[in-house]
C-alpha cells in the first residue's frame, strides 16, 4: 500500500482498529468533533479509553514495525511538531497493512516520544531492556485486559503487557522481572489504581509491588 496517501492509510488504519475491537466485545464510540487529540473511544465496561489511531509500517529486514507517533499540524508560522501525552489520550491503535495486525499500546509505553518500534523478533544484538515486543500488544489480547469488563465479575489488568494470576491471592497478579522493567511506567500507574502484582524472578516471587496507601497485615 505503499501507494496509498499518509490521509488514505490513516483511514483505513482507524477503520481496522475500531473493527478489531468491536470483534472482541468492545462498543467503539467517534469523537463528532474531528482532529482532535483521539479518535476512537473504546468504552471497556469501566472506564472510557481514548484512542489514537495509527498506521505501523513493516519493515522487514529490521524485523519490527515502525510507527510515527509524534503529531505535525500547519500554521500561520508554519508547520509546529507535538508529541503526545497522558493527560490527552490512554493508548495508541496502530494497524499493520502488510501484516493485517492490529497492536493497542498504552500511552506511558509512547508519551513525550515521536517514534515507537515493535519489535517481531529478538534483537539481533542480544539486546533485550527498553525494548518493545509486537506480540505483547496485539489487540486481541490488549482488549481483553482493559480496565474491568462490563459483567463486574472479573478484574482484569490493563492494557498490555500481559499477567497471569497469582493462586494464593486472587488479586496479585504475577508478572516476569523482564516485562516489569520493559513497562514499569504502566504497572506503577495500574498499582496505583488499587492492582497488586508480585513481581518474579526465574519462576520465584521476588518483590510485590502494592498502592501505598494500602495496609499491610501485621503479624502477631
């Protein structure tokens, strides 16, 4: 699609990730007013999330998909360069053409940033801190994850990256030392929204990460 204008790619992104979403259950809301800071709402039974579509390139020899994430408007004085922030949406759509893949990435994994890349495959210099994996956004999965469902049954984590359950505590939720420093900006943010997670190490709990507020029980 290379072919296709940056306006005609955009549209088609923003249609393909409000489908992707709808699949999955989700009631996809359209600002009436248009270029605003987001494009889609996603309303995830608890919260409204605001979305920002975008259109990923594939680049295939670097293996990962390249994303634009910095905003560019025209004015009077010219054209003036943006990025976008937390206070102004909650994560971005990006829609692969080439793969037909749908990604949903929270804002604190992109804020204040102008270009975001999703990594299909290791690096290829052994490089593994700081990076960010297609795989762990995917937006079958992301949604899935987002604030609470609508049945109010069952609390899950929000968007991606991924945690499984911790048995012993049906409200900590387990998640690898690697992926808890890929994201530690989001896990502090969920913490701080009331989540617990026990953060592990080779399988083993290594530190448990709780709101500060929160009373811890005292021993006798």
């Amino acid at each position: 699609m290379s072919h296709r204008s940056t306006n005609h790619k955009g549209n088609i992104a923003e249609a393909e990730i409000a489908t992707a979403a709808i699949r999955q259950g989700v009631d996809v809301l359209k600002p009436l007013v248009e270029h605003g800071r987001y494009d889609l709402i996603f309303d995830v039974g608890s919260r409204l999330l605001r979305i920002q579509c975008k259109w990923g390139a594939y680049d295939r020899e670097a293996e990962l998909v390249r994303v634009r994430v910095g905003t560019s408007r025209h004015t009077p004085r010219g054209y003036v360069v943006g990025t976008y922030s937390v206070s102004e949406i909650d994560a971005l759509g990006i829609y692969c053409g080439d793969l037909d893949e749908t990604y949903l990435v929270p804002i604190e994994v992109v804020a204040g940033q102008r270009q975001l890349h999703l990594r299909l495959g290791p690096a290829r210099n052994g490089q593994r801190a700081g990076l960010h994996f297609a795989a762990d956004h995917r937006l079958s999965g992301a949604i899935a994850q987002l604030g609470e469902r609508s049945d109010g049954i069952r609390k899950v984590v929000g968007s991606s990256p991924t945690s499984s359950t911790n048995p012993d505590s049906p409200s900590e939720q387990c998640v690898g030392a690697h992926k808890f420093r890929n994201h530690f900006g989001w896990y502090m943010e969920r913490t701080v929204a009331g989540e617990q997670f026990v953060v592990t190490r080779r399988g083993k709990p290594c530190v448990r990460l709780i709101p500060a507020n929160a009373q811890l029980p005292i021993a006798d």
